[in-house]
C-alpha cells in the first residue's frame, strides 16, 4: 500500500483543504483539490507501470525514450470520484474509461448495504485497471464495483486509489477480493464511525463536491 502523505509534499496542503470546513464551502475549490490529488497519485501509480524503449527522431538527431506500455483503463465510482479520476486522465491521457454507479443503500440496522445501479466499461483482458474512488471507507463498494468489472474480462494488474482509507475498508478488500491488487491513498485515517463514516476523514465527499443529493 502507497500512502502519499506519509512523505512531505504540496499534496498535504490540498488534503488540508478539502479536510477544513471553513474552505468546504467552495465547491469549486473542493472539486480543484480533488483533481490535484487525482494528478499527484496518479503519477506515483505511473512509477508501477510497464515500460518499453521506443526510438524518437528529433529535428536533430534520433533518441530513445522509455514510454508506458500498459493499457490503461481507468474506472470513475459515480458521483464523488469524477474530478478525483478527472486527475488521472490528466496523467495517463491515452487511457480508456469506465464508470460506475454505487451508492449506499438505506437500511435498518448497523450493516452498510451497497446498491450498484449502473456500470459500463470497455473490455479489461489484459490490461492495466484503476479504479478512482475518493473515500475507502467499508470497502463494499469497491468488491461490488470489482466483481461487476470481472464481466469484462479479467485484468492484468489493479490499482484502487483513493483520497482518504479507513483500516477497516482495507481488511474488508483483502478478505473479500479474489485476485492480487494494489492500493494508493493520499492519507490512512483512524477509523469508521457508527455509520460507517471514517474518522476524521471530512465528510460526504459527493455533497461537497456536486451539492446535496435528495
């Protein structure tokens, strides 16, 4: 598992910002923020890849350079992670994209259900998957969203990457995903709540970003 703040970086003042209610309020600047983190690990993701020598001819002379050679597909968990993936199509720009509709399903009790409602995505045989969702919160999500993409064939390597992750989302993920994969975060927080919100996380990332939902 990537932790990006755990080394000192500009990162930390963006994650500062969509932590702090007095800058919550802008939404704009919430969706900037997440779009930065977004860009920032995906570069860290990019170290990961495979890479190829591919000859360049210059104006001048010819070089070689060593380029990614992975098939990038990059999967939005709707509605919270459209900028935060929206910093990772800035990254890897040839990628292909997917999307996925989740979301909490009321229910009585403490158990968190998850209803997933709608996913499209292009084929994923042998090819490089992220998967983009802000808050790795119970990790429910992210099983229902994987053992939907597994329709689409299987992937070479998966990367889940979020902005905030509770313990609790990462034990769930590696007791419930039948295959290998790698996790990259901007911060590991404390814990969950009672409703299954992480502590101290900063809230409902959707509504913070797009407004209140009915």
């Amino acid at each position: 598992m990537f932790i990006l703040n755990q080394t000192n970086s500009i990162a930390n003042n963006y994650l500062a910002q969509l932590r702090d209610q007095r800058i919550q309020t802008d939404r704009l600047r919430f969706r900037q923020n997440l779009e930065r983190l977004g860009t920032l690990l995906a570069y860290e993701v990019s170290k990961d890849l495979a890479y190829s020598t591919k000859m360049i001819q210059t104006s001048l002379a010819q070089t070689s350079a060593e380029t990614v050679s992975d098939d990038v597909v990059i999967v939005s968990i709707l509605r919270a992670a459209i900028p935060f993936s929206n910093g990772f199509v800035q990254i890897f720009d040839q990628a292909e994209f997917g999307f996925i509709g989740a979301a909490r399903q009321e229910s009585e009790g403490d158990e968190v259900k998850v209803n997933l409602d709608y996913a499209a995505a292009p084929d994923l045989t042998g090819k490089t998957l992220i998967i983009a969702d802000p808050m790795l919160a119970t990790g429910k999500s992210l099983v229902k969203s994987i053992d939907r993409l597994k329709k689409n064939g299987t992937p070479k390597t998966v990367h889940l990457a979020s902005v905030i992750a509770a313990p609790e989302g990462i034990a769930y993920l590696n007791e419930n995903l039948g295959l290998d994969f790698k996790i990259w975060t901007c911060a590991l927080d404390e814990k969950l709540n009672e409703q299954s919100y992480i502590i101290p996380g900063l809230g409902d990332a959707g509504d913070l970003a797009f407004g209140p939902k009915l």
